[in-house]
C-alpha cells in the first residue's frame, strides 16, 4: 500500500514539474513585455536585467522613463549618473513619456541634457518636478530646442524660480496640454510668456504658490484653449491678508475656467461667449476694502455660463453680504452653491435675482456652518425677498438642498421655495437622518407646506452625492 502512495505521487510531481519550471513571461513578445514594464518606475524596469540578457534589450525599448529621486538612497552623482544610463542606452527609440522628479539635484546643466536627449528620441510627454530651493542663484534658462519640439504634446513643469523662459512666437506647435507650477510673482512673469505662444493648446493649469507682493497678474492667449484650471494658494500669517489673482484671458474657445485657492481672484476675457462652466472655491478668502468691486468684475467676466459653482466663505461675511452686488447671468441654468458661513441665506437670494433663467438650484452647507450653527440663531434668520425671483416663476424646475438638518432657517428656506417656484418638478432633500422615525417626521413636516406646482415630486434619497 506505501509503494503504491509512494510511486503515486512521484508520478504527480513528474506530471508538475514542467508546470512549475515553464517561464511563460520570457515567452512573451518584446511588444506585450515593454507594455508591462511600461508601469513600473524604470529603476524597477532596469532591475529586470539580472532575469537574462534578453531583457537587456527589453527595459531599453519601454516608452516610457519614470525616475524619482530618494531620499534615504540619495547621491546626486550616481543619480545622474543612473538618468544618463537610461537615456543613453535607447538606442534609436522613442520616448513616449519622460518624467523626471527629484528634490535634491543641485546642478542644473544635467537638465539641460537630459531634456535635449529626450527631445531627439521624440518625446510627446514630458514631466520635469524640481526642488525649489535646492539650486545656486543663477538663472537658467530651459533649452530652446523644447519650444521647437514638434512631438511634445503635454508638458508638465514644476520648477524653481531661478529657471527662465524665453519662448518666441513659433514655438510649442503640437503642445495641447501644459501645466505648470509658479513659485513667485516673478517666476510668474518669466512663465507667463508661455500662456501667449502655444497655438493648438487646450488644456492648461496654472499652480501658484506667492510668497510675496500682493497681486498675481496672469496674461493667457491661446486662440485654442478649451480648459483654464488655476490653483493659488498663500502661506498666510496671521488672519487678515489682501493678495489679489488678475487672470487677463484671450481664450475665444474657453468651454471650462476652474479657481480654487485663499486669494481673490478676477477673471476677465475679450471673447468668452463660448464659455459654459465656471467653479469657483475660495477657500478661506475674507473681504478686503475693495472685494464687493472685484466680485462683481469677477462674475462679469464668466457671465456667459450655463453651469456656475461657487464656494465662499464671502459670501456669508456680515460685512459685505449686503454690500455686493452680482451682474446679471442671463444664461446660467445651474447653479451650485457651498456656503461656508452660516449667515449666507442673502446670498442666496442674490444669486436667484441674478439668474433669471435658472432651472436647477443645489445648495450645502459646509461642515464648519454645521457645527457652528446653533451658536448664535439670529445669524441664520431667513428674509425672503422683497418680490419673487424670476427664475422661480417661470424656470426653476429642480432644488436639491444637501446636508439638510430640520433647522428652522432651513425649513423656512424651503417652505418658501416650495410655496414660490411655479414649474418646479423635484425638490430633493439630502439628509443625514439615521433613523426611520426621524425621516418620517421630516417627511410629514414637508408635506404640509403649501406647493404652488401641481407636479412638484417631494424626494428623500437614500444616497447623496456631494455635486461641488
């Protein structure tokens, strides 16, 4: 009976074994192998060497190139000495993408190199994330020849202000995609000859970190622009501050302009009627002396949009709340709103005087107004308006109010609008009751408010997504 189970399962494990031993990646083609190793950072890639020589030939030809610097490894002469190694050893292939990250090189002619040798293998993504501090003083001025690159369609910088520009009229002619990340207000003179120069650019982001002055003036022309993202963000000490964001734009085919930052910013273009959707968070921004004025200019330049988001602590400011006033949005027909203070009910109010056409409303209530807003009650009172917005009578057909939680404010806010929008079709209440009980309460409360809209359909879903 041993004999048996013995010779029994030496049969198996001859019958596995070639199972076992089979390498069936090396049989791969080297198309499907570069694709696979195409995902790894390239020091990954080129440790795959020790595997045989075929794979010496195999990481070489991967398109693209991800190397990133570490810290606790670090040593700038074997570093570039590894960048060399790798560009160098292509041989005649192209480059698809070639991203290059380090925090501590110190010498800036390596650059120069390395970009140029990926120019010639035909780069169409180039992504170059430098440390801002670690380099001497002397400028340096990127290679000509990456403006006269006719493969490089997206191009992502992130680089110290020492590092100049000096782009010409002709240049960048396949770039589409371009983001960069300015340190200064003086670096942003030097990188804003880029924004004037790309002619088939459609996407740009802007990232803007001030550490001094007081305006940001940003110049963009690109007949082809589609998509203008921009993010600024000051290192505030101390609560009060008035750093104000300029964006200047000859964008005659913008679809989309996108702020997110703690500063001021005002958008004015010569030709925006092709814009459609504007968001707007200013995170953490208070009124300046001269912040009702550039408000209204702010608006104005995307007064064309279909689709407006806006967050803005602003907006719920007692000092300015009454004072501001909004330019007329006669094409708006969506409108978000997050408010982050919790006295922002005029604004509201504000918002649907000035958008007659408005046909769906959503508006949250930021976690810190949640938590604050049973401190002082007479902050949060709702005054309905004098007469009846427009929009209401004639337009508004959806009302979504997030994060609702009974309060009296809220409750009269919704009474109103329920008792004054004629065609509304939905009025949908996100909320976080946790038990059946309450929302039923909720519910028949609800229900007894009087509804002017004979088909207005009163909801309570169960899943809610936040739409800011």
């Amino acid at each position: 009976m041993r004999k048996r189970e013995k010779s029994k399962m030496r049969s198996n494990s001859k019958f596995q074994s070639p199972a076992c031993t089979e390498d069936r990646i090396s049989g791969l083609p080297d198309e499907i192998l570069c694709h696979i190793l195409s995902f790894l950072p390239t020091v990954q890639a080129v440790r795959t060497t020790i595997l045989s020589h075929r794979w010496n030939h195999v990481w070489a030809s991967v398109p693209n190139i991800d190397l990133c610097d570490n810290l606790e490894e670090f040593d700038q002469e074997r570093f570039a000495g590894l960048v060399d190694h790798v560009l160098y050893s292509r041989g005649n292939s192209s480059i698809h993408r070639f991203r290059l990250h380090t925090k501590y090189m110190a010498e800036l002619p390596w650059l120069d190199d390395w970009i140029c040798t990926a120019i010639t293998h035909n780069v169409v993504e180039l992504d170059v994330d430098l440390a801002r501090d670690s380099f001497s003083s002397e400028p340096f001025e990127l290679p000509r020849s990456l403006y006269m690159c006719k493969t490089l369609v997206v191009l992502k910088l992130k680089l110290p202000s020492i590092i100049t520009f000096a782009p010409h009229s002709d240049c960048f002619p396949s770039l589409k995609f371009l983001h960069v990340n300015v340190a200064c207000p003086d670096a942003a003179d030097s990188m804003g000859k880029l924004f004037t120069c790309c002619p088939v650019l459609e996407d740009l982001t802007i990232e803007a970190e001030p550490d001094g002055g007081s305006v940001l003036n940003v110049n963009i022309s690109a007949p082809q622009l589609k998509r203008l993202r921009m993010n600024v963000f000051l290192c505030i000490i101390g609560e009060y501050y008035d750093y104000k964001t300029f964006i200047h734009a000859n964008t005659p085919n913008l679809e989309k302009f996108s702020f997110d930052g703690n500063v001021l910013a005002v958008f004015s273009s010569k030709n925006a009627k092709s814009l459609k959707i504007a968001k707007n968070n200013f995170e953490g921004l208070h009124a300046g002396s001269d912040a009702a004025e550039l408000l209204h200019r702010h608006f104005a330049g995307i007064g064309n949009v279909e689709y407006l988001g806006v967050s803005a602590p602003i907006f719920g400011d007692p000092r300015i709340v009454y004072r501001y006033r909004l330019p007329m949005l006669n094409n708006l027909k969506h409108l978000v709103l997050l408010f982050q203070s919790c006295c922002s009910w005029q604004s509201l109010i504000n918002f649907l005087n000035a958008s007659p056409n408005l046909e769906s409303l959503t508006f949250n209530k930021h976690v810190k107004c949640l938590i604050q807003h049973n401190k002082d009650e007479l902050v949060h009172e709702w005054t309905p308006p004098e007469s009846v917005p427009i929009c209401l009578l004639s337009h508004l057909k959806t009302v979504r109010m997030q994060r609702f939680r009974r309060q009296p404010d809220e409750m009269k806010v919704a009474e109103y609008l329920l008792k004054h929008s004629e065609v509304l079709d939905y009025m949908i209440f996100c909320t976080r009751a946790t038990y059946l009980r309450e929302e039923k309460k909720l519910w028949d409360e609800v229900q007894k408010f009087p509804r002017v809209s004979q088909t207005c359909k009163i909801m309570f879903p169960k899943v809610c997504t936040e739409n800011f």
